[in-house]
C-alpha cells in the first residue's frame, strides 16, 4: 500500500517507488512533519524530532508545562501565522475581531483510490487503480476553521501532490490574507535551491544558490508565472548533479502569482512553503464557504537531477496533459510572423503556405493582424472577427485554399486583451481590469479584460467559436502579451478586490476549459510572449507552449536546457527562424537551427521562398529527419548530457524507453583553434546491449558509451552541430 497509517500511534506514512513521507499527530494535536526523503521500511521515525527548552521559542498552552515542545522549532506540516512559528507560515486568516491567529489541532482522515480533483482548478490525474489519496483534516481549536490537507500519491513514479481546502466553520465572515498549498519541513540544512529565471526573450535560466539563515524565495506578482521566475524548483543536495544526490522537485500547477520560499532556521532544520503569491491577496469567506489552493507536485529522486527531470516529464505527458496530441505525432507546422508580421495580404500568406508546402510542412498557421482593425500593436485586440480588407475570402476561405494545399490551418488569436482603439472597449469599457479615476499602465497599447466576469468569457467564446465554426482551424496559438497591473474588478466589492487576480485566473481556466472541450480535435498551443506562461497549469489544457520569442537557436540551447528540468520536450514550442536572427542578429547554420528546433515541436517561423534550392533541400532532409526519429525525440527519455551555461559544447540525448534507440545532438558554443578532444558520456542504454553509431559497421557496448564515453569529432566553423544515431543490434 502507498498510504499507511497507525490509528493508535496516529502516524501516517506515505511510499513511493524510492521515498518514504511521513507524518504524525503530537501528544497536543499539532501534525507534525517527521521525513521525506529515501524509502524505509515501515517505522515510527518520530525519534528524529527532537526538542529543547530554547529562549524566545514559546510553547502552545496546553503544553507550557512541557518547555522543549514549540511550534517555532518543531517541524510542521502546515504552517500558521500567529501562534508563536516565526518561521515562513503557510496560512494567515483574519478573523471578524481583528485577530489574526490560527492553531491547527488533528481532527481526522480518510484514504481513498484514485487522485483528488479539484473543482476549477488544473491538477494531475490519474486513474483509480494509479493512485491513492489521503485527506486529513485539521480544525482551529477556538473559531472552527479548518484545513482539510489532500495528499495525491502515483506511487510508481515517485509522485506526492499537495493542495488544501480552507473552511470557513465559523459564524462570522474570515479574510484569508495568505493561503499556500504546502509545507515541508527538512531536519537538515546544507541544501541548495534551483530555480530559473530570466526576462523576455530570454527565459528559465537556471540558477542555483545555497539555502541559508534568512529567506530565500523566489516567485511572481506580474499577474502570470512570468518570463522573470517558473513556478517551479529543486531543493537538492549541496553536492548533487545530474546522476547523485537527493533532490526535490516542486511544481505549482498554476499560472498566476506564485511565492516559493526556503530557509533555514534557528536549529538548521530547512523549511519550505508553496503557493500563491500573498502579496496583493485577500480573500473573503463568509461562513461556510471555502477556498481550495492550487496543487503543488513534489517528485523525489535519490540519484540526481536527472530522475527529477524524466519523472516529471513522464508524469506529465500521462497524468497532466489530457489533449489527444500528446500520445499523436503532431505536424511540422509553418508562422508567418517573422516573414510578415502584420503586414500581409490573403494571396502573400497563400505564397508562404506554397512555400512551405514544398519542402514538406504540414501546418501553416496566420499569426497577428488577421482580425478587426490590425495593422500594428496599437489597435484592434478584443474584435474577434476577420479584417476582409486582408483576407476578402474571409478566415474560412483562406482555411479553405490552404487545405487545398494539402496543409492544415491555423489560426492567433489573444483572448484575455483588450486594445483602446476597438469597438469593444468603445462598447465597454467595464469590461478591462482599471482602478476608478487612474489613468493605468499600459504595455503595447492594451489593456487586459476582467477574466473573472462571465459576461467577458462569454463574449470570447462566443467570437472565437463562431471563427472555429466557420472555418476549418486544426491549430490555435493562445497568446498574452502584458503582465497584469492595476488589478480592479467592476464585479466585485471593495472588500473583495484582493480576489481580482486568483479570479482572472480561474475565469482564464474556465475559458480554456470550454474550448478545447469543444473543440478536442484543435492543437491548441499556449504562449505569453513566447514562454512568460509556461507552466504545469497550462499544460493541462494545452499540450504545448510556446518556449521563447527568442528563435536564435543558441540562445535556444539555454533556454530549452533550463526548460527541460520540469517540462516535457514534446511540449516545448521550437522552430527554425532566418538568419541573421531578428532579436539578436546572429548567423548560425541552418544545420545548427534545425537540430534546436528538433528538440521541442519543430517548425518553422520564416518565408522559406527566400531560401535557395540548396537551403531547401536541407530542409526537407531535417523534416524527414525529425519526423524519422519523432517517437524517441517526442516520447523517450531526455538526457542533458552537458551544461550549456558552463560548457564549450552543448549536449543531450534522446532513447526509447526499451533502450533501443537513440537520438544525440551536439553544438559547438565555442569553437577553439587547435582544440582538444571532446567526448561525451551518454546516457540510459541497455548496459549489455551493442548498439551501431549512424548504422555504421562498427559496434560499441552501452556500458563502454556511457562510462567511457563517445568520441566526437573535431568541431570547426561557428556554432557548429551534429546529430548521431545509435540502434541496438544486438544484446549481450
């Protein structure tokens, strides 16, 4: 069973494949947080809690008898602010007095098959058989709140999730001015913290710093998880890497404001805390009512980074995607956006499609400037119907002469937006987030609709199913291009402006949700600016994002290497751009760019009618090549072979889940004269098995590829690539 408990020790232990969590009720029904980390056998482990009489570490009442027991030293398994734990708290509640404590005390749980759900809100899934859940609810002792804590454990894949649902079980109405969705407590300091940062264009670079006294947090009050910081994180080991070291992963499935915060404390216990953001939060419950936090999903490895990476990435092409593409191979697509971008005409966008279609793309897709009044950013976002100045077939005519090609259609749009200069902010203004009597913020000229109003989702689904209807769309591009400010909602009271985000966020999923219902046959991609929303939360309604506005392929190496530790290869949006690069002016070789693109979804964001014949031909030879090797690329296991931040070359590698196959890329980021040998240790083949290098004649052992490496060739040229492929073709 991956759910034990011991009713009379009130001890509850979770197993995973390789971990063991537990939990257990102290003598004064406070849940305390006992270990997470390598699997042992079933046992009491309370023994490593261990207590001292300290000074300024108060002591709950009931146990003032009892010195050394404190809330401030003791580790917790949900945290509250106000009686007497000043370290990082997961829960704040005002109450109708002003005061603003809350004591947890253990009331009860229950164990269940399956995975929780939770209403509104993306989360994992999984089928009865797949998972357990565990419940436990704890109740404040003086006013009635209470917290029920959801435990969701895929034992097979070293999976524990967290959320909560808050109470209001008083008679009078609460503010929740803080509400996260977990906390764990490590007995241990020496720990460090990976998170990923970055600005647009440039995004989820991986950054690691030691945990120490004081608090270390990183997160987003932009409105969306951001370009600046992902909602996601590792807590490892000091000395882990890639294949040592005890790591833990946690991965906010939401795309709104989020806080990750870790310190250690007085007595070098390591703390943890998860959730959204609480900075411009305030959340009002009259009685009876309830909130439920966003999930937070914790995958543990004890050998390294690597098997964080790979879990999470098979946990979430399985249990998080539910489109239908993420088990299809999806098509090679064409943008016109950095060969047109708004300036285009229905017979120039044929002509690209034309194009396109010669060197083997399915896809053609008719980014910006197709709707309203649209012929730069400054007007026309919210008129949801087609300019027939651009396209006098309209979108459907269009969609019918590029299925006529042959080639799939598709289709951007920008739902949650709004441009002053369109006949919906003329007809209502109410509708878009704006604080009375201030003149607000503006980025790109638009303004951002009140997500949270069932009358604006209304509007969007009613304009952008009645295009999808008429014309023939197999692929939709969501964009969002601001960040959220001035966040007022005509809706909602003066009490209950501190909701405005966390709603826009939940009307957001709602509308999501409607579409693809709707319309399951439509690959839908997410994006914000290229990767400003690229999170687990998404991912549960779109099977893809898209990474980054910045095609340069060797910045693309970064990007995608920091974006690989949580999220699927198959979901990062990827293409071949023109030479030399539009954001950053660099020349690389068109080799070098597909091998980039190869590594996410593949396509291209170019009028390939300006390539020469020879540029074509290599294309169509990479698009062979990429739709050869899809299944090992897009559904096998990915290795990060090196580390492009610190390292001359980049490398990483595909295999098949048998072991059979594998895919290997290499870039030169720094070709020397004179250089040195390069070789590199490859990754998850079958230790006995003999395996051919580019079906040459020669074999090579698994065992020797991985211990003592791969030779590879002398590198020359700028930025310079290479592929390899290797078949198993016999066993040992």
């Amino acid at each position: 069973m991956a759910i034990i408990v011991d009713e009379n020790k009130q001890l509850f232990t979770i197993h995973t494949k390789t971990s063991t969590y537990q939990m257990k009720v102290s003598e004064y029904g406070h849940l305390l947080h006992i270990y997470y980390g390598n699997k042992l056998e079933h046992m009491d482990l309370s023994y490593l809690v261990r207590g001292v009489n300290r000074g300024f570490s108060g002591t709950p009442y009931e146990a003032k008898e009892d010195r050394p027991y404190s809330l401030d030293t003791y580790p917790q398994e949900y945290s509250t602010y106000g009686v007497g734990d000043y370290r990082s708290t997961c829960l704040s509640v005002e109450h109708e007095d002003g005061s603003q404590a809350l004591e947890l005390i253990y009331e009860s749980y229950q164990i269940y098959d399956g995975k929780y759900k939770l209403e509104g809100l993306p989360a994992v899934w999984a089928k009865e058989t797949e998972a357990q859940t565990l419940e436990i609810t704890l109740k404040d002792k003086a006013t009635g709140v209470k917290v029920l804590l959801y435990y969701g454990v895929l034992e097979y894949l070293d999976v524990i999730t967290r959320a909560c649902k808050i109470y209001n079980g008083t008679s009078t109405p609460i503010y929740l001015n803080k509400a996260l969705s977990c906390c764990v407590d490590f007995l241990q300091n020496k720990m460090d913290l990976l998170s990923f940062h970055g600005r647009h264009a440039m995004e989820r670079v991986m950054q690691r710093k030691e945990i120490e006294h004081g608090k270390l947090s990183i997160g987003s009050i932009r409105g969306t998880s951001s370009h600046q910081q992902n909602p996601f994180v590792i807590l490892c080991d000091n000395n882990a890497g890639e294949t040592y070291g005890n790591c833990y992963g946690a991965s906010f499935v939401y795309s709104g404001n989020f806080l990750a915060e870790a310190e250690v404390d007085q007595i070098n216990h390591t703390r943890f805390v998860m959730g959204i953001h609480p900075e411009g939060f305030r959340y009002y419950l009259e009685p009876q009512e309830e909130f439920v936090t966003p999930e937070v999903v914790f995958v543990y490895s004890n050998s390294g980074l690597e098997q964080i990476s790979l879990k999470y990435h098979d946990l979430y092409r399985n249990h998080l995607i539910r489109s239908k593409f993420v088990h299809e191979r999806k098509p090679v697509l064409l943008n016109n956006w950095e060969a047109t971008e708004f300036h285009f005409t229905e017979e120039k966008l044929v002509e690209i499609a034309k194009g396109g279609k010669e060197i083997g793309v399915e896809l053609f897709v008719m980014d910006d400037g197709w709707f309203g009044k649209r012929d730069s950013d400054t007007s026309g976002l919210g008129d949801w119907f087609c300019n027939m100045e651009k396209l006098p077939s309209g979108v459907e005519g269009l969609a019918e002469k590029i299925h006529g090609l042959g080639m799939k259609f598709g289709i951007w749009i920008e739902p949650e937006m709004i441009s002053e200069d369109s006949n919906l902010y003329r007809n209502h203004p109410e509708w878009c987030l704006k604080i009375p009597n201030r003149t607000p913020n503006v980025e790109r000229y638009q303004l951002v609709l009140d997500m949270s109003r069932p009358d604006v989702r209304e509007y969007l689904y009613d304009s952008i199913s009645q295009i999808l209807e008429i014309a023939k769309v197999d692929y939709v591009k969501w964009d969002m291009n601001r960040n959220l400010s001035d966040v007022w909602s005509q809706l909602l009271p003066a009490n209950r402006q501190g909701e405005a985000s966390h709603r826009y966020v939940l009307g957001v999923y709602e509308l999501m949700e409607r579409l693809i219902t709707n319309y399951p046959n439509i690959l839908w991609e997410g994006c914000s600016g290229g990767g400003g929303r690229f999170d687990a939360g998404i991912l549960y309604y779109m099977p893809q994002i898209w990474c980054s506005d910045d095609t340069d392929a060797i910045e693309r190496i970064s990007i995608q290497y920091g974006t690989s530790f949580a999220y699927p290869i198959s979901s990062i949006g990827s293409h071949v751009s023109v030479v030399p690069n539009q954001q950053t002016g660099r020349t690389t070789t068109l080799d070098t760019r597909a091998t980039v693109a190869m590594s996410g979804t593949f396509g291209y964001e170019m009028d390939i009618r300006t390539l020469s014949e020879e540029e074509k031909e290599r294309c169509r030879q990479h698009i062979e090549q990429f739709k050869m090797h899809y299944n090992v690329i897009q559904y096998g296991d990915y290795y990060r072979l090196t580390n492009p931040l610190t390292e001359e070359i980049a490398a990483w590698q595909f295999v098949d889940k048998e072991g059979k196959e594998s895919f290997v890329s290499v870039v030169g980021l720094h070709v020397r004269a004179n250089a040195p040998f390069n070789r590199i240790l490859l990754r998850g083949l079958n230790p006995t098995s003999y395996y051919t290098i580019d079906n040459g004649e020669e074999l090579y052992l698994g065992d020797c590829l991985m211990k003592a490496g791969m030779n590879l060739p002398i590198l020359m040229g700028d930025y310079p690539s290479k592929n390899f492929y290797l078949k198993e073709v016999r066993k040992g």
